[in-house]
C-alpha cells in the first residue's frame, strides 16, 4: 500500500534518509587527526547540530517545513566543501557543518511523520528506519572508498547525497502540503 497509494511520499521521506551522513568519517583522511582530536571535532560538532537543531525546531511553525527543508538541504550541500578549506581550523569547520546540516533532523523528522495518514504512518516510519538504517550503513563505506583515492572525491559524494535530499525537498514544497503552526488531525 506504501509504494502504490503514497509513491512520492515514501520516495521524499527515503531520500531524506541519504543525506544524514557520518562526515566525520572523512575528517581523519582529510586532517590527518589523531583519534583524540577527532573525538573533540566531533564534540564541536555536536554543539553546532544541537544549537541547530534547537534552531530550526523552533522555526518549523514560525517559517514553515517547505521553506526550511529545501533551505538546510541545499546549504548542507554546498557546506560540505568547507572541508576544501584544509589549513582552517577542522574544530571550527566541522561545528560550522554542523550548525547547517545536522539541523536537517529537526525538519525532516517533522515531516516524515506528517505526511502519512493515521492508518499508515507506523508501518511507513518503520520501513523508513529500516531505508536509513541501510543507508546509514552503505552510505560511509562509499564515502570512505572515494575518500581513500582522493578526499574531493568524499566531499563530492557527500554533497550529492545532500542534493537528493535538496531536490526531494523541491518535490515537496511542489506537491507537499505546507504544515506550519496545523493541528495533527488536519495533515495528510
């Protein structure tokens, strides 16, 4: 019934599910870091995605999920080339990402669980899990096999997943149903 009734829907909450990716996984290739210091880029980083997420949880109602989605997905894309900058700090890069794409959870989420009816939204946030779970798996071997011949090649990889969620972002705000500020019961 998922992939007859709701087609688009479940391939815009899937693709979102490519762009949630394990940057930090290049950062040791690209900075040479010991495993100390990628645990304090990491910690910069997790400052950055709380302070974002936190950010754009309060503006979900305010701008609106159409608006946010395509705005954090297309600069996480074009973040992801911060990395180039290979003599800035990595601590200061890396929350600078962060802040940017880590706060895509915080509409993604929103909204994944907003465009299926009652009837169906367990059952497609289960297979959801299931499409990130594989994603979140498969995703970073890929990364770090373009990585290991040259980390641009990582970056690039990177900022293509982001662009699948930029453009199923597009579809969205073309098709999707804005839920800014709406009650549960009038969505989907």
């Amino acid at each position: 019934m998922i992939l007859t009734k709701y087609q688009w829907r479940f391939l815009f909450s899937a693709s979102m599910s490519f762009t949630i990716l394990t940057t930090y996984l290049v950062l040791s290739k690209v900075y040479n870091l010991s495993s100390k210091q990628v645990s304090e880029v990491l910690f910069f980083g997790s400052v950055g995605g709380l302070i974002g997420g936190l950010v754009v949880a309060f503006l979900n109602d305010r701008v609106g999920r159409k608006v946010l989605g395509v705005s954090i997905s297309g600069l996480s894309a074009l973040a992801v080339f911060l990395f180039l900058l290979t003599d800035a700090n990595p601590k200061v890069l890396y929350f600078l990402y962060s802040l940017i794409a880590f706060s895509f959870a915080s509409v993604a989420y929103v909204i994944a669980t907003e465009i299926y009816p009652s009837y169906i939204r367990a059952y497609a946030i289960g297979v959801l899990s299931v499409v990130g779970r594989l994603s979140g798996a498969f995703a970073p071997v890929l990364v770090i096999a373009l990585a290991n011949q040259d980390y641009r090649l990582g970056l690039l990889c990177i900022s293509l997943f982001w662009l699948v969620g930029f453009f199923a972002f597009v579809i969205y705000a073309i098709k999707g149903k804005e839920t800014k500020g709406m009650p549960i019961e009038q969505i989907s």
